[in-house]
C-alpha cells in the first residue's frame, strides 16, 4: 500500500485499517523494550511494526504517545503478573520468590535479554523528556508499593516481627529487582540471577510461627 492510500485511510475515508493495531503495538512495545525511548528512531519502529510513518502517526498519534500505550500494554503483562505472584497463598519467601523469578524468566527470553521496560526506560529516558520521567518513575513507585504491600501482610501473619523495618527490606527487595533487570539486559544468565534471589530470600527476617 502506497503512501496516498494510507493518508486516505487515516483520514477515515471509509476504508480498513491495513494492519493488525494490536500487533502493531506489541512490535513497537518489543522495541521500545529493547532500545528505550531514545534509542527508538521512527524509522526502527516503522520497520518493526511494518508500517510507514503516516500510518504509525495516524494510528497512534506522537512517538511518546505511541511510548505510553506500549507502556501500558508492558504493565498489563509484567505488572498483572507481579501482582499475581504477591498476592497469591504462599508465605513471604515463596510469594517474593515467585515474583523475582518470574520476573527474571521475562527478563532473559528470547535471543536478546531486555531485562525491565520499566526500570530500564526509568534509567536510560533523558532529563528533557519529563513527562515520561514523571511516568517512569510512577510506575517504579507501583512495583515498590506492591512488594511493600506484601511484606506488611507478613508482619499481619506473624512471618516478621512488628518491628521489621518494611521500607528498608521494600526497598531493598526493589533495588535487587532494578540489579536484575540491569545485569538480566548485560546479558545475565538465568541461573546466575536465580541464585541471587534465593541469597536474598535467605537473608530475610523470617520468624519461626509457634507450633500448633
């Protein structure tokens, strides 16, 4: 399809869409993940989402537009998961186990390792680009605010003791997930990381619960 076809069908002249939206986004959210915001050249996500730019503006407004709905699609798979493996039966060590892990199984797939679109984006974004910084770093807040979530609920059952210190281990157990996500990109295998999170899991102030 030419270009004058795609303006026309941009303009909503009665004519389909000539791709897939959804698929579309998922190549340019694959993108993003890998190169960031500012290593994404339009010209890498109009080759990854087989479409030109007229196509890529029309469907998915500005570059930092098309950037926050592969953002949000990165959060329904990654944080839909991590929410998961918190709140599910298990005890503290097994649910932050569960979450590390298959954090890092996300991490290091496929034959380039991206390690977190999220902690990652929130590193590499530059100082200009504000309103994604801003977003970023809500979204670090979130993951930050579920694992803090769930270490309380361990306090509530007796696995720490009321005097834990909830945001040194919250914030501890966040920066090892940052660590993973930086060394899973460097090219980290998935062994390697696992056995960090189990030296982590170890160490945390876990109180034997009276028999019976």
């Amino acid at each position: 399809m030419n270009d004058s076809v795609d303006a026309a069908v941009s303009k909503g002249r009665g004519r389909p869409r000539a791709f897939d939206r959804q698929i579309a986004l998922t190549r340019a959210m694959d993108t993003f993940w890998l190169k960031g915001f500012d290593g994404c050249a339009i010209s890498d996500l109009t080759t990854a989402m087989n479409i030109n730019s007229p196509s890529l503006y029309a469907a998915f407004g500005s570059k930092e537009d098309l950037f926050r709905e592969a953002l949000d699609l990165y959060g329904a798979l990654e944080g839909d998961a991590t929410q998961r493996a918190l709140s599910g039966p298990r005890n503290i060590r097994d649910a932050l186990g569960a979450m590390l892990k298959r954090s890092v199984e996300m991490f290091t797939r496929g034959p380039q390792p991206r390690g977190c679109m999220v902690m990652l984006g929130a590193m590499n974004v530059s100082a200009d680009q504000k309103s994604l910084r801003t977003l970023l770093h809500k979204r670090q807040k979130q993951i930050l605010d579920l694992i803090r979530k769930r270490m309380a609920m361990a306090v509530d059952d007796g696995e720490f003791a009321v005097s834990a210190d909830i945001d040194g281990l919250s914030t501890l157990c966040a920066v090892l997930f940052t660590g993973l996500a930086v060394h899973a990109h460097d090219g980290a295998g998935r062994a390697k990381l696992n056995s960090a999170i189990d030296a982590f899991l170890a160490t945390l102030p876990v109180q034997e619960k009276p028999a019976g």
